[in-house]
C-alpha cells in the first residue's frame, strides 16, 4: 500500500537525484573537490530514501544504517568548509573522518555509552557548520542561505534521530513524532538545498 511517506521519500530520492547529478556535472567541469563532498552527502541520501521506500522506517534503528547515514551531514558540512572556509578545511576533515569512524566504532560495536556521545556530537557540529556557514561564506551567490536553512533541518532531524537511535528522547522528539515528521522534514531539508545550491548555477 502507498503511504504519503513514501510520496515525501520518493520526491526527496528525485530531488537528491538532481543534486548528484549536478554536483557531477560541476565536477567534471571544475574537478574542485567541494563538489565531490556534496556528491557523497546527496548519494547517501538518495540510497537512504530508497532503503527507507523499501524497507520502512525500522531500518533507522540498524547501527549500520545510523553510520552510513552520517555520511549525510559530513559530507555536505565538508562541501561547505572546503568550500567557503579554506583557513579550516584541512581541521575539518579530520574532524569528519574521526567523527565517522567513531559513529562507527561505537554504533557497531554497541558501545552504548560512548554513542550517545559521539552521535549527536558529530552530528551536531556537522549540521552547524551547514547551518551558519552558508550565512558568513565569503562570495556566496544571494540565495545560497537556503543551504543554511537545509542545513538547520538535517541538525534537528539527525539530532532527534541520533538520541532516539540510542534510546534517549530530545526535549518532545519521541520515537512516534520523530516517525510523523521525519520525511516532511527530508523533503524539506532537500528541497531548502535544492534551493541554495541552484543558486550557485
């Protein structure tokens, strides 16, 4: 049966769709790094739409899935900084391999401890970074803080979705309104970076 999730997801897999494809395309053209970062960040979740199509929201509890899937704001936050903020790329992706290494180590492993420290650390600072750095990038096409407001939906969604995944609850993010929310929210988010990044040309 057809869920109005899956119309939100299967929109959002068409919206990421275009962005890899224009972040290849630009590649191709420029061979600037920051665009091969954005690819990952939409790849990842264009094939996280599709596996939430198919297999439904249950995945999102899988320590595989919750690794793979902070490729997401890594990715992009690293598209940005290498991007726009030349003076902290080199820190930054040190920060984002260690952060994914760690949201691995911890999540596989089931060190239920340090995972909820790691996940909404990373995941957090990731979706500031997306956030603000849009608003103080130097040279930013006008437009381009749709990304920031994109960027403001992957930190709440991936915080919510990180304390769930560990068992907490933030603030009224419960396990029912964060399964209610979560694919407006990826629409949106998507869209919000559709927005911002077509901006660019």
């Amino acid at each position: 049966m057809f869920k109005i999730d899956n119309l939100f997801l299967l929109v959002t897999g068409l919206l990421a769709a275009y962005l890899c494809w224009y972040f290849y395309q630009h590649y191709l053209k420029s061979k600037a790094l920051h665009h091969l970062y954005y690819l990952l960040g939409f790849a990842v979740l264009l094939v996280s739409g599709l596996l939430l199509i198919f297999l439904g929201l249950e995945i999102l509890t899988s320590p595989y899935v919750l690794t793979v899937a902070s490729l997401i704001p890594l990715g992009i936050s690293m598209g940005v900084a290498e991007e726009y903020y030349p003076a902290w790329k080199k820190a930054f992706k040190w920060f984002a391999v260690i952060g994914f290494l760690a949201i691995a180590i911890t999540s596989i492993g089931n060190m239920d401890t340090l995972r909820k420290i790691s996940v909404p650390l990373f995941h957090g600072v990731a979706g500031l970074v997306i956030f603000l750095g849009p608003f103080f990038a130097k040279g930013a096409p006008k437009g381009f803080f749709w990304v920031g407001i994109g960027g403001l939906l992957i930190g709440l969604g991936g915080i919510a979705l990180a304390f769930i995944s560990v068992g907490r609850q933030l603030l009224f993010f419960s396990p029912a309104f964060v399964a209610l929310i979560l694919t407006p929210l990826l629409f949106l988010m998507t869209g919000a970076f559709a927005l911002g990044f077509a901006k660019k040309g």
